[in-house]
C-alpha cells in the first residue's frame, strides 16, 4: 500500500504552481457533451477525479486524447448512450453533471448515484427540483442505485429558487437549461468562482448565460454549440491549502497562477493570523511570509464569497500552530470534522464542541510529534500533509488515494519547496 511518509519541522519556501480548478474542470468536462464539435481543455489538473471523468466520458463514446501536459481534446460528439450506470459513475459526486448534460443534450439520463467524500448526507433534491421545473421527469431507481431524468417534450425554461445554496444543484441545472425553450432564472444561485468559469465555458460554446457568480443567474436557451478552445481557472483550494502550509510551517514562499480575487477571504484570515501577503506586480501570484508568531482567530465556513468549507481541515492545521485558543464553525455540511482523531494522535489539542456540534475549538502552540495518519477524505487528507509537516519526527499518511484525486503532483511541489516528503510503498 503506497503512504506519504513526511518529517517535519522544516518551513516551506521557494516557490509553487497552482493547477487548473478541480471542481470546475469535473463540470467542464461533461458539459463538452453539449457541442456539436470538438473541444480543447487547457489548465486540466492531472488528478484522479478528472481521469475517471474522463475515463466515464470515453466509456459513453466520447474521444479524448492528451495533447499536452495539461491539455486534453475532448469530442464528445461521439457519445452514444444515455445510461452511464457502470461503477466508475460511482466513483464520485461529480459524476452527477452528466445528468443535466444529457439532458440538455438528448433530452433523457440515466446516471449512476454520485459517490464522493462523506461528510453526512449528501442529497440532490435541488437538482431534481431544477431539472423537474425544467419539464423533466425524474425518479430514483433504488435497485439500480441510480437518477433517472427524463424531458419527453423538451426542457422549458423556468423560474428556480434553489431551496439550499448548492455548487452542484446551481451548475446542472445551469447546464440543463443552456438548451431550454425560452428563459430560466436560477434564485439563491451558489457564488463559486468555477461556476463562473463553467458559465463562462458555457457561453463561449454559443450559450447565453447572465449573472454566474451572483445569486441570480438568467439562461436564455440556444439551439447550437460549437466545441472551443478553453484554459480552466486556476484551483482556488490548492492555492489556499498552500498558503496554509507555508504559514503553518512559518515559511516565505510565492504561490504562483493564482486569482488573488479568488482568495480574498482566505487571505483576511491568514493576515489576521499575522501573516503577511503581498500580490505579485503581474497579479497573478502571492507572496507569503509567516517569519512571525501566528495569532489564534475564528473561522466560520460560509458559500462563497464566504470562507470555503473546503479550506476548513487545512485551516484547523494552521490554527494548532497558532498562539491561544482559535475556533472552527463549519456551517456547509453536517459533519465535516471526523478527520480530527487523526490529528489528535499528533498531540494536537482539538476538540468538538457548540450544542450543533459545529464548532471545533483549537488550543494551538502545542508541540505536535510525527505519527501514523489515516486520510479520511480528500481535504482532510491535506490537513494531515499540513500537520505532519510541522510535527516534530516522521509521520505517514495512508489513503492517499483521497489526497490524489484533487491534488495534482502535491509530493513533487511539496518536495521543491523543501519539504521532507516522500511517497513509498508499504
Ligand atoms: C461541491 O460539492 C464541491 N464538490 C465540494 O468540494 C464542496 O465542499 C461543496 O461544493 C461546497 O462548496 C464539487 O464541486 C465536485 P453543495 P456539492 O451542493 O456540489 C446541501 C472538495 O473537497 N445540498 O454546494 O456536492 C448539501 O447537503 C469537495 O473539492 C442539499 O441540501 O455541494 C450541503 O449541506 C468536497 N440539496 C450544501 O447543500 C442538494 O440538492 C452544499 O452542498 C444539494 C446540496
């Protein structure tokens, strides 16, 4: 069994690339389902979770060839069935955006249940609602463990208020309605910067799509669209998941291919922490210098242009190497923290508490040592990197499958910016 084994005690500095956006790319991909032409995707993180997209998208008939260390063609025009009920459609919640792309493509999907890290219950009933408002039919197979969507007449645009603020409900329904009759508007719409960016691919193809990255996004319904050229935006998680392991580790290092915009919560925490930042003169990176003490302070994870709850594991890490007492409130899933008895076997000091049992309260500046972690999922996975990097001694990490599904060549970028870390088999 392959593990990272980290020794720790070292602070990050030199420099490091940030890949192309995971959680835009795994919708970008299906949504090439649309064109009439081929498409080339540029800044495509080489993780696993867009090599089983592409993996499922081949397998529905799609041709897809690697033209460059981050390039991919992409012809989908090939795709020739409507079932994608195999097991790699299991793999991960993604996979759910071929729902809305067949639908706007051939009218009807059958798609295996989304798989993805667990952190509680993970529904869709705000996609259903959305493509039902949309004019599609939709069950649940139970004995299949599928979605089935179904729009015998054609979509039809609607007006959606989606119940929850939700990145997935907010980005299929949008892809759905792309080729609806008419005009769909999508209320208490998710803000995320890789909604922007699939509507922004979106519109490049032809589509009409107003409003992405505010609560209210209106879709006006085109017939065509022609396959593009598309570079994805930088990943806002790992550029954040660095800047906090570069300031756990009390290091100095420029984070490179970033959009500071994307960032700005992210970095209010970090210089409240008495961390300092400065935007690159070409604005596209960030110098980070945590030379000096980190101060406690309290998080609450929020949509964006709230703090991301999937900087929250990380964070949680850089807080145990903070002076005093920092808090946690994670608002987005209902239990995102069962990562923390990894941490705990480190001499962190992290304790569950709030009457919704919410919170995470962090005693910091305590001496963590090296230990034998499990990850649990793919953030938290990160968390541990972080942790074990500031630990006294050697840790390993196993499960690291989770951490390579978002992270593109992490050991590598680790590894140039001085850090101990070695991935080996078991
Ligand atoms: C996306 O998941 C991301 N995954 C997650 O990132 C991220 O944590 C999440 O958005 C929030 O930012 C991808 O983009 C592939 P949601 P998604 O729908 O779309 C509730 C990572 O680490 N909800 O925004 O599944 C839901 O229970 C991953 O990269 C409903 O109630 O999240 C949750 O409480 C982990 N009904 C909240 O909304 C629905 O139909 C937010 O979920 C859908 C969601």
């Amino acid at each position: 069994m392959e593990k990272l084994v980290i020794s720790g005690g070292k602070a990050l500095s030199g420099e490091v690339s940030v890949s192309g956006a995971k959680n835009a790319a795994v919708a970008i991909i299906p949504a090439t389902i649309l064109a009439d032409s081929p498409c080339t995707l540029e800044n495509v993180p080489c993780i696993k979770d867009v090599a089983v997209m592409f993996e499922i998208m081949t397998r529905m008939g799609a041709v897809i060839k690697q033209t460059g260390e981050n390039t991919f063609y992409v012809d989908a025009t090939g795709v020739n069935t409507t079932d994608v009920v195999f097991e790699e459609a299991g793999r991960m919640r993604a996979s759910y955006y071929i729902l809305g792309a067949l639908l706007a493509k051939k009218g009807k999907a059958c798609v295996r249940m989304p798989g993805g890290c667990f952190f509680g219950d993970r529904p869709m009933d705000q996609h259903i609602k959305g493509f039902s408002i949309l004019g599609a039919d939709c069950r649940f197979d139970d004995p299949k463990d599928c979605v089935s969507v179904f729009a015998e007449k054609g979509l039809k645009g609607g007006y959606i208020y989606m119940d929850v603020v939700s990145v997935g409900a907010t980005i299929n329904v949008m892809i759905a309605a792309v080729t609806a009759e008419g005009t769909t508007v999508i209320e208490n719409a998710a803000r995320e910067p890789h909604i922007v960016d699939v509507a922004n691919f979106l519109n490049m193809m032809g589509a009409n799509i107003k409003g992405a990255g505010t609560e209210v996004i209106k879709i006006k319904g085109v017939k065509e669209l022609k396959g593009v050229n598309y570079s994805i935006i930088p990943d806002q998680i790992e550029a954040g998941t660095y800047i906090a392991a570069i300031a756990a580790t009390h290091g100095k290092a420029l984070v490179k291919n970033v959009i500071p915009k994307h960032l700005d919560s992210i970095i209010v925490k970090i210089n409240e922490m008495g961390v300092k930042t400065s935007v690159g003169d070409n604005g596209d990176s960030i110098f980070v210098d945590a030379g000096g003490e980190l101060k406690c302070c309290k998080v609450k994870t929020m949509p964006h242009p709230g703090f991301p709850t999937d900087m929250q594991p990380q964070f949680v890490a850089l807080m145990a190497m903070a002076t005093g007492t920092s808090h946690m409130r994670e608002t987005v899933w209902e239990c995102r923290f069962q990562y923390i008895e990894q941490l705990i076997k480190t001499g962190m000091d992290v304790k569950i508490s709030g009457n919704k049992r919410d919170l995470l309260i962090i005693e910091g500046g305590k001496k963590l040592h090296g230990t034998d972690m499990q990850a649990t999922d793919l953030r938290a996975g990160a968390a541990m990197i972080i942790t074990a990097l500031c630990a006294d001694g050697v840790s390993t990490i196993s499960n690291i499958n989770y951490i390579e599904r978002g992270y593109d060549r992490i050991v590598d970028k680790l590894k140039a910016m001085g850090a101990d870390i070695d991935k080996k088999d078991f």
